[in-house]
C-alpha cells in the first residue's frame, strides 16, 4: 500500500499505541475521582496541556480537549461569539466547513460577514487585507494551511493589520493542517485561538484540542458535569488525551519538515515532465500538500484507478465527500482543471519509492485510460 492521503488522517505511530495500550490495561481512572487511579489520570491531562502549550509557544491561557478540530473549531465560533456584541466577522472563503457552515449560519442570524479570496495563484495581497478588515471588525476566523491546496495564510499580516485597526477584535487560527508541521508562536501573533487535531500527526482519532488565550472568554456549547472548568463537560478520554500527548512529543517538526519538502520537490519535478498536468499548489505552500490536476482525466476515475492499484490519494477535501474542490471553486479556477484536481499529502512516513509508484501509475492511466 502507498498511502499518500495524510491530510484525512495519518497512521498511528507504535509510540501512540504503546501509550494507549498501557493506560487502557493499567491506567484507566477517571479523572474526576479522587482515588489514586483518578489523580493520576488527572495528572496526565495536566501534563498533556503543559506540554501541547509549551509546543505553540503559549505562556498563559488554556487548553481544552474536544473530539477534534470540527468540534475545537464550533467550540472557538459559537463559545465566544455573543451577536448583541460580535457583529463584523472577516474569515476567509476557502475554510474547511467546520469553520464556514458555523459562521455562514450566524450570517443567516444576522452577523455582518467579509470574505478574504486568494487570487488563481492563491496570494493575497496586503491591500486586500486591509480593506476587509476595519475597526469595526469583532472576529477574526482564518486557517494556518488550506486543506486542498496547503496554501499558507499570512498570518503575520493579518495580526499586524488586527493590531492597528481592531486589537480587542477575537483572532481564531484553525490550525489543524498546521500543527506539529509548522511552527507557529500564539503569544507572538496575539492569536486568542487555535484549533487543533491529533490524527493529523499519527495520533489517535476522536481527540483535539482548542488554545484559548487569558484575554477571551469562552461558553460551552454542550452542559453537562464541571470537567474542563465547565467549558467542554464529559469525562476526559484519558487515553485518547495521553496518545495524542505521545504524538506531540514526539514530533520534531524541523526533521519531518525537511523530509516531506524532498519528497514534495521530486514529486514536482517528475509532475512537470508530464504533459497535461497542471500544478495548482502554490510554490511557497506547505511541502506537506499538492495538489494538482491531470488534464483530460475526472477526479474520481483517476483516483479508483490509482485506489486498484494500492495508492491512497484524494479529490478535493475528505470532508467534502463527492463534491467539486471548494477552494479551486473559490478562487476561479477553469472547470477542466477543478474536475481532474488531485491533492496528494505527505507525512514523514513517506519515501521516494511511494512518488515514484504514484507518478508511474499516473502515466499508465493516461496510456490506458486518455489514449485508449
């Protein structure tokens, strides 16, 4: 198998499932209880926290563990944002639908709502940012890396900007394509949210977490008991917690880093030899995603073609089952490149002998599939 679909999610490393193995045989008290059992599980999310804040460069503030970035995501938009006093939103037009249906639907309550649009070459200017975001402006909502593409925001221009017109508006960074791939300092872009995921960097499924900063205050969505300091209620899966804890120490994102951008390189480099396919990733995205289309070839024919053959990829989002790209959608790509888009993502997991397998496959689907 060639699995070259690391976006969706990642393969679980044997440190992660040592962890949980031990805490789910030895180590399985609620946290909650007051026993030996439950003190200690409570000390692992103490030291989960400690550890995931010191990773984004927090100095103050709070972690809340969620079941992922969909849910860190909701938690962050509809726990702080109150309409009798939030009511110029600015997010940008390609988010990941955790992020675009909640505030879409706060639009429909009456919420005034500015989209940020990259250009065909996935830039924004520094004018367009500028022009969107006023004093007026109350919340703040982009994505460190775009999903489909691997497109990388321009964070830093959005807090400077934030800092000169609007610094009491609320900045959310979904940062779930980012996290442990590219370092990023919360108390240095003034970012009062992140979200973030644990199956993106080979931990377990069902286990996020959201950054919440000292400034900002922030409701539950969902009632219950008074875990989380009564903002994310429901017993702690201390086992979920703890591998997703793992997978954070162990990543080095400086070596990973390194390897995946060799890998996007000599998967760029054999791509352009290939006539008829069209990069649309831009240069300066994140190593970790491309995305590019074979001409002539739909999406889902080329994908079940590769699928036949043991290679895992993707068309457009996983999350947007069988629709067109909405991000290539978004920023006015033509029809016959959306249609044959394909977003390959890396992890550090990958080799040279994976791209390979994925380039030769795609020149006999051509052969076989175009020319027949």
């Amino acid at each position: 198998m060639t699995f070259l679909d690391n976006s969706s999610t990642t393969q679980a490393i044997p440190e992660v499932i040592d962890r949980m193995s031990d805490i789910m045989r030895n180590r399985y008290g609620n946290a909650s209880s007051f026993h030996f059992l439950g003190i200690s599980s409570e000390k692992m999310i103490r030291e989960a926290s400690f550890d995931m804040m010191n990773f984004i460069c927090a100095k103050h503030g709070k972690i809340y563990f969620t079941s992922g970035g969909t849910e860190s995501n909701n938690l962050a938009i509809f726990g702080s944002i109150n309409l009798k006093s939030t009511r110029n939103l600015v997010t940008s037009g390609i988010e990941h639908p955790s992020v675009s249906k909640p505030i879409l639907k706060l639009k429909d309550m009456g919420a005034n709502v500015s989209y940020i649009i990259p250009d065909k070459n996935f830039f924004i200017s520094d004018d367009k940012l500028e022009s969107l975001i006023s004093k007026e402006t109350d919340f703040i909502s982009v994505m460190h890396v775009n999903n489909e593409t691997g497109m990388i925001f321009p964070l830093e221009k959005i807090s400077e900007i934030r800092r000169k017109k609007c610094p009491k508006a609320i900045f959310h960074v979904d940062a779930v394509q980012g996290f442990g791939k590219i370092p990023i300092n919360v108390e240095r872009l003034g970012i009062d949210f992140l979200s973030f995921s644990s199956h993106k960097i080979h931990g377990p499924k069902g286990i996020g977490a959201l950054y919440s900063s000292e400034r900002v205050k922030i409701s539950p969505i969902f009632l219950g008991g008074g875990q989380q300091n009564l903002v994310r209620p429901g017993t702690e899966p201390i086992e979920l917690i703890a591998g997703f804890h793992t997978s954070v120490k162990c990543c080095n994102i400086n070596d990973r880093f390194s390897k995946v951008k060799l890998l996007n390189d000599y998967l760029r480099d054999r791509l352009r030899n290939i006539r008829g396919v069209h990069i649309n990733s831009p240069l300066n995205a994140s190593p970790y995603i491309i995305n590019f289309s074979v001409l002539g070839l739909k999406s889902e024919v080329l994908l079940n073609f590769l699928s036949e053959r043991g290679i895992c990829v993707s068309s457009a989002s996983a999350c947007s089952g069988h629709s067109k790209s909405k991000t290539l959608s978004s920023v006015g790509l033509e029809d016959n490149i959306i249609d044959s888009s394909i977003r390959v993502s890396f992890s550090f997991l990958n080799s040279i002998h994976d791209i390979d397998s994925l380039v030769d496959n795609i020149i006999k689907a051509k052969e076989i599939l175009i020319h027949r």
